[in-house]
C-alpha cells in the first residue's frame, strides 16, 4: 500500500515542550521509529508535517532584527520546510539503514488569493501568551491573535490548498522506490496569477487539508493523521465522551467530536475518502502501523454505514 | 549536455545590498532568467548555491532569543536551504513555463568529523562588520571572526565535503528530466559513525567544492561557477593583470590568481576537471549560456597545454 502520513505539531514538540532543536530531534527520532514500521511491514510511505510552532518561532525571531529581514510567511515556511524536513529525513534514514532512497522536496500549494480566510485569520502559530501579552502584541506587532484551548496565540491566514506543485516529482519519486517528505507545513503557499506567474502569499496552509489532498491526487491507499491522541471521541470532554473507532464521511458529519484541532483533521480525513475511495485515520503517533492495519485509532471508510465505538 | 550550475553569493545578493526578501527575489529571479537560457539550448540543469549571508543572518535571528532556541549551524543550513532553494524554484517555473519537472531538494554532506578545518575555522558567514565590533562579537558570543576583503566577518569550520548524501534521488530526478536545485550552502552538514548513523555537525560546507563533487558523481558535463566576475584574472589588482580564458588544472597550479573568494572556485574546478575529464567554467551568471559554449569566462580543460589569456 501507498501510505501518506502526516505528523501532527505534537509528533515534534509535545505540549510544554521547548523548541529546542534537542527536543524536536528526540520527538522526530520517535517519530521515525514509528513511521520504520510502516516501511518494513512492505509499505510505501510519504511523510507530510506540521510548522505551527516552528514557523512562529522563525517570525518573532525575525521580528527581532531591522524591518528588511521580516521575511513574509511564505519564505519562513519555506525555511521551516528546511529545518523540520531535515531532522525527519535524517531520523528517517538511521531508522531504516536498510533502505535505499529518501528524498525530502520543498513543495508549494497554490492557493486562491481570493480565499475568504485571507479576511478571516485562523490557523494558530508559535507560542500560547495569556489574553493581555496577546492582545499587546496584536497591537504592537499588527497581529490577529485569537484563543487556543486555555491560551490565546497568533492566527493567521489559512486557505484552503488547491493544487501541490510538486505532485508529478513526488509521485516519481514515490514510483522509484523513495521515501518521501514533503508538503511540510501543508505547503508554501503560493497564488498563480492567470498567466501562470507562481508568487508566494502570506498564509500557512492547513497541513491536514494538504495531506489529504496531496494523497488523493498521489492515488495513496492509506491517509494518516498522527496525533497524540488515540482516537475522535463523541462527546469529547462530557460524561458521556466514547471513542469512535469506525466511521464514514456521511456519518462524521451527523456525530459531535470536539473541533479545535480534531475538526481540520476530521475535515482533511472525510475529505481524502470522499475524493478517494480509499480510508483514512486518525490517531496516535506510536499506532502508526496498527493504524495502516485498522487495528488502532478512528478508522474513517466510505463504505461504513454504522458507526462503531469502543466498547 | 548534463549541466551544473553553481549560484555565488552574489547571484543571491549584489554586494552591498540589504539582504530583504524582495532584494533575493529579485537577483534570484535574474538568475533564473540566465540558467533558463541553458535549458532552452537542449541541455540539462543542476542548480546549486551558496548560503553565507543567509545562514549568517538566520543564526543572528537566533541569537535575540532564548538560548534553547540558538539552533546548531546544521539546523540553520537546512532552513537557508528551505528559504533559497524555494526563491530558486519558484522564479525557475516562472522563467521556465514550457517545462514540466522542478525539484528543490534538501541535500545533506557528509564530512569529516576529525576534519582539520574544525580546528580553523575559515568561512565567512553573516555581515560584515568593522575589526572592533568583530573582535567585541566574537568575544560576547564565542564566535571566531576574521578579515573578510576590507571588512571583518564571522567564520565557521568548512570541512572538505566527501560525499553527497541525496546523490542516487537527485540523479533520478535528473534522469527523469526535472531541473534540479540541491546541495544548497553546499549541503547540510553531517557525519556518518561507523555504524552508519547520521547527525549534523556544526559547519558551513563550501558550495563550490560541494558542487563540484556532486558534478563528477553525477557525470555532469559541465560545471559552471558562477559569480559576478567575468573571469578569474593572472595578477588580480595589479597592473599586469589578465583575464585567464582557457587553463588546465595543471596549469592553474602555476598560475597566480586572487586568493579570496576566488581561491575555492578554483580549487573546485579545477578539481572536478581532474576527477571527470569534463571541463569546468568560472564567470558571470549573466553569461551562462555562453560559460557552457565555452564562449565565456574562464575555460578549465584537461587537456589545455597553453594557457591562454584576454588579448
């Protein structure tokens, strides 16, 4: 099988976690472990991340120096893309000495630079800040900041992917046998103007939305979407919260999961079934492979017409 | 003709600009305006390029903040290399429309790590500055700093690149047709333990001998270094001064050129003259095309006897 597994923001930092490089080193390192399962079970694999956190950090360290060097997010996404990619091609290769070809490509998404959220920020990047620091650095910096579970963060532009640049060389790498990341924070986003002119945009793609994509249009068998969380729960958080571990697109839409960061998940997963055929999952990192082998996490299939909770 | 073409510093940034994104975007764009022209000729194309001033700039960012978020000179490589590989890339498709495959690709080398040039530290990085602040820098932050032409600069250990980790994923794309840029700031250092793992080491490799190792691994025919000098000059800044048009390795042995920035294009070429057989090009990216017709520059050819120079 053909498997895209995207590694969520907690597959390289967990929460609380420093950003240090040390810390997303050890995380990606287990990160690899988990995904050389998949590898040696007879899979192929494309991994896909997350840039939240990194692609914060990089802006405020710009932010820091003379106005000419705050590059805009889509060149910061691009050098999260370097740095995240890296550690997991590296992690990758000591985790499976015995395979021959990894390859991690810079990718962009081609975006609608009329896209409604360009109006409305929403993606959440680098550090959580009580509601006043939040509410002075939007002030200070022209940020939107906006809450994030228990803490308030800044948001911004995230719209909707509509095309991987680089599908045709990550497909031809995929067919010659490579390991492939790429997509990393779900793409640089860039517009094309009707001419064909690519430039970037200021925005951070949803990377979830991204993997789905990129893995219906790579015809992917498998969608993965690595968490640190085991399953979606109806009724998250309430007395009455269970486990889904079986479901549909046509199903999800009916059940109450908790939205936050499981609703783009949820979204990106029901959205690459639909497209596909093929199902997806969501779940824990560690699971990766009980996840190919439906054995683990929430199993979204097109063909389910129950849902089916743990019991 | 298989071609490899190596972006000076000055192909990113003219000297004495203020490194902004829209000053890169707008030398990367001249660049691929240039290379496009070697394409359309029939031939095949590497891109490669240096990353002195950005990988300078990204550990100066860093160091504003907190010291856990200082990343080692092999995690900022990797994001110069995310930030200009995708410069690269982009302004490539835009120069490039009638051409279907790009592919930008994270490239690590592997060193040395008992390398004598760990002990003495030589490659310039980051701005310049006068002696006094240099000398106040390097005491403030560890760094060793160095005379760099009038002005003074960061330096950080350049170990000599021995092999290019991602050589069999760039030649397939090569195969398959993409235009390839890889081995950006001359790869992401790293070193190998005996048992085969791998971890970045602390280091900025030299593009041009990065680049030139790759060539001769890739069977290149052609390896052009490009810079914003038209020809590597006899005498440089004196009145017998020359432009050297056609040499050999052996000659250029015997040779006096202007050490500098100068010094390791020379070296590199000459370098992979000797392993392959196939002729290297030092000149001005404007005259690429002409580089690779041996209409420019500064021709190095095995099998030259005379030395020929600029009437």
């Amino acid at each position: 099988m053909l498997v895209v597994a995207a590694l969520g923001g907690n597959a390289l930092l967990k929460r609380g976690e420093k950003l240090s490089a040390a810390n997303q080193r050890a995380n990606v390192r287990t990160a690899a472990r988990a995904l050389a399962e998949i590898v040696r079970a007879g899979h192929r694999l494309v991994v896909t991340h997350g840039n939240g956190p990194q692609v914060g950090l990089l802006a405020l360290q710009a932010a820091s120096g003379p106005a000419e060097t705050q590059y805009p997010l889509d060149v910061l996404g691009a050098e999260s893309e370097g740095m995240i990619g890296y550690l997991i091609e590296q992690e990758l290769r000591n985790a499976l000495p015995e395979q021959k070809l990894f390859a991690t490509l810079l990718t962009q998404s081609v975006v609608d630079a009329a896209d409604p959220a360009f109006k409305q920020p929403t993606k959440p990047i680098g550090p959580v800040y009580d509601e006043t620091t939040a509410r002075q650095l939007a002030q200070q910096r022209g940020w939107s900041v906006a809450p994030d579970g228990m803490h308030w963060r800044r948001v911004v532009a995230s719209p909707k992917p509509l095309a991987i640049l680089e599908l045709a060389e990550i497909a031809l790498l995929v067919k010659a046998g490579a390991i492939v990341t790429c997509a990393g924070g779900g793409g640089i986003p860039v517009v094309q103007a009707k001419d064909g002119t690519l430039s970037g945009i200021e925005a951070v793609v949803d990377k979830d939305l991204a993997s789905a994509l990129l893995a219906a249009a790579l015809g992917a068998d498998r969608l993965l979407l690595l968490t640190d969380v085991d399953a979606v729960y109806e009724h998250h958080g309430m007395p009455n919260a269970r486990a889904i571990l079986r479901t549909s697109p046509r199903l999800l839409a009916r059940q109450s999961y908790a939205a936050g960061s499981m609703g783009p998940k949820v979204e990106a997963a029901a959205g690459f079934v639909t497209a596909s055929g093929h199902s997806a999952a969501i779940g824990r990192l560690e699971d990766a492979l009980a996840l190919v082998e439906a054995r683990a996490g929430t199993q979204i299939e097109r063909q389910t017409t129950n849902p089916v909770y743990r019991p």
